[in-house]
C-alpha cells in the first residue's frame, strides 16, 4: 500500500473499486470535503481496477496532483495540452478539453474518472461529449460540492447531481460528513470571524439571480470606500498570522488594496501562466505574505500552512463560499488553527462549513442543510 490511509479513504477506495468491478450500469458519486485527500483516493481506486482508465479533471494543477498520488502505485501517462506532455497508456490522466476532439484514440476505454465532477454538465458541454462516445464505459465521479446551478419551475437554484434532469450521475455511492473529518482532526480548526461591511440590500442580482452584477459592487465598494477597509483587515489579520489569501471581487479593486499592502501581489486569471506559478511559488516559500486574487484559486491550490483567508465579497454561490473556506481546511503540523474573516454576509447566509451536512429524505431524495436551513433544490434567496 503505497499510502497510510484514513478510514474514509480506505472505505471510499473499497466502493470505488467495487462499483467499477460491479455489473451496474449506474454511474455514481463519492462525495469527500475539501482537504480530505481525494487526490489519494482517486490513485486507490484507479490502481485497484484492470483495463483501460481515463482519469479526467478541470485544470493542470489538479492533474498534476493526482497523477502525483498516483505515481506510487505505477506508471501512467498524461494528455494534455496545459502540462505539455500527450501520451495515452492503460492509466491516462487528462484535461478534458485536451481531449474532447480526440475521443477515438481512447478506444477500448473501461472506466473513466471525474475529479470535480460537479463541473459537468447534464445538459451539454465537453464532459457529455466525451462520456456519450464510449456508451458501455463506466463512469465515477468525486467532488466535495456535489451540485449544480439549474432551472426549476420556481426559477434557478442548487440542484445536487443526482437529482438533475438529465442527469449523469444516478446514485450517491459514498460520503463522509464535513463534522467527522473535522471532529477525527483530519482537518484543520477554523475560526470564523463575521464584520457586517457589506450591505447585500444594496447590491443588485444579476438577471437569475444567482450573483451580483459587476456594475452594482462597483458602485456600492465605491461608495463605502471598500479597498481601505480591506486592508485595514487585512493589516489586522497580517499583524497575527503568518500569511493571508484574500478573495476580491473586482480586479481593480484588488489593485487598489495592492497599492495599501506593502509587499502584497495580485493575481486574476490574466495572469500569465509563468508569472502564476512564480507568485504562487513565493507565497508557498512565505517571500509573498499577503496574496489577493480575483476569479482564481478556489479549486486545485494546495497549500496546507495557509492560516488565513478574507473574504472581501458577498457570493450567492454555495461553491465559491464551500471552495473558498477549504482553501484554509487542510491540517499542518505547525498550523493552530485558521482564521476564515468574512466581510461580505457569506458566512450568516450559508453557515460554518463544519455543520453542513449532506441529508437524504424518506424518498431517496439527497440535499445540502445546514443549521436547519436547506441550501440546494430550493429557491435562491438573497
């Protein structure tokens, strides 16, 4: 066994490898929080099967990742264009826009992988393209977010991926809750720290409703002068922890906190590629103290010594929210504790991610609750 593993990881790894094994015809899902090693299941899983395997996931970084985990096990070849290598092997992991438009040279594919799998789409996309090729294929997918945004006959909302229509996914095979991982000190302790500086009365929804519209934060981070009061918390949090990954909503108001933070970079996804993976270098090495990013960093970064996140927006999104606080979720063996600091109502609207819980009804039926509240298939509420 190349991994000492965790009694959630052995037990995912064990259904993993069974359902692929099985005669179902079902695809299925195993739902693992943020930090919980999915990186080491996925590799379990794909060493415990024979035959043809693709292992597909949205980015470099989380390729690079599983692959990684993998390696202990045995060899495996990578296709994809964002890691410069394209060779195909019994094991190949991919990104699935590498991919997509090569489907016939995965011929006699047996089971394909799907980390982040709540990034497909039903409905349509590269994903489905690529599933529907290989019709007698079987299909598994791994996420901590397990839904998506869709439309019901109240209006848009959270639907979990095995209540979609159509759906890919058809049953839950596996999940672990967040409180049990926190609970075993699999992850790391959060302390969650709530300031009331953004008004969301005043912010204006985009025409679903499912976030707010460009126009509206800038006007009203305009108004209340949103830049300073960021870096007056962030000074604050610098001032007790050794790092600090803060989460703008606007590039230019990323820019404008830059400016107030002596020694802070900026990263958005117009950062070029090599200039990323600099940044995100010298602020693992501790060189960069205070990182503030704009669209990026909520999936595939993996820095465990992080010790404090600001949330310097309000989100409608329960992933973003979810993705954003598991940035600091991972343990490390000098890390006490992580502060998540909330300037935009986030954490009142979807609670502590340590009380969220995955909960099935008398029909089957799967959603996400927290504090008596149900927070996917039901209406957005502001």
């Amino acid at each position: 066994m190349a991994f000492q593993y965790r009694f959630y990881q052995s037990e995912s790894i064990e259904v993993g490898v069974n359902f692929f094994n099985s005669t179902a015809t079902d695809n299925g899902i195993i739902i693992l929080p943020t930090g919980s090693g999915k990186s080491i299941v996925t590799a379990g899983i794909v060493a415990g099967v024979d035959g043809m395997t693709v292992v597909l996931q949205p980015s470099k970084e989380i390729l690079e990742q599983n692959y990684e985990k993998y390696s202990k096990y045995g060899k495996a070849s990578i296709y994809s264009a964002s890691a410069g290598e394209k060779r195909i092997d019994k094991v190949t992991f991919c990104t699935i826009g590498s991919i997509v438009n090569k489907k016939h040279l995965f011929k006699g594919v047996k089971y394909i992988l799907i980390d982040e799998c709540h990034l497909v789409n039903s409905e349509d996309g590269m994903y489905k393209e690529f599933i529907k090729y290989f019709p007698d294929v079987k299909v598994l997918g791994l996420t901590a977010t397990p839904y998506r945004l869709s439309m019901s006959s109240e209006g848009y909302q959270l639907t979990f991926l095995t209540r979609s229509t159509p759906k890919i996914f058809d049953k839950v095979l596996y999940y672990v809750q967040n409180d049990t991982l926190f609970n075993s000190g699999f992850l790391a302790k959060l302390e969650y720290y709530s300031f009331d500086v953004i008004d969301r009365s005043k912010l204006e929804l985009n025409s679903n409703g499912t976030d707010f519209t460009p126009q509206s934060l800038k006007r009203y981070y305009k108004s209340i002068d949103m830049p300073s009061r960021i870096a007056k918390t962030a000074f604050h949090i610098l001032s007790k922890k050794p790092n600090l990954l803060i989460f703008c909503a606007l590039i230019d108001e990323a820019n404008q906190v830059a400016k107030m933070i002596p020694g802070s970079v900026v990263l958005t996804g117009e950062t070029k590629k090599e200039e990323r993976e600099r940044i995100l270098s010298r602020f693992k090495k501790g060189v960069i103290k205070c990182l503030i990013n704009v669209g990026v960093l909520t999936t595939g970064f993996d820095y465990p010594q992080l010790e404090s996140v600001l949330m310097a927006r309000s989100t409608m999104s329960l992933s973003l929210y979810y993705q954003i606080v598991g940035r600091a979720m991972r343990i490390w063996p000098t890390k006490p504790n992580a502060w998540i600091v909330d300037m935009g109502g986030n954490i009142n609207l979807f609670g502590k991610i340590e009380t969220m819980k995955i909960q099935e009804d008398n029909e089957g039926r799967f959603a996400i609750w927290n504090n008596g509240r149900q927070l996917t298939n039901v209406p957005f509420q502001k």
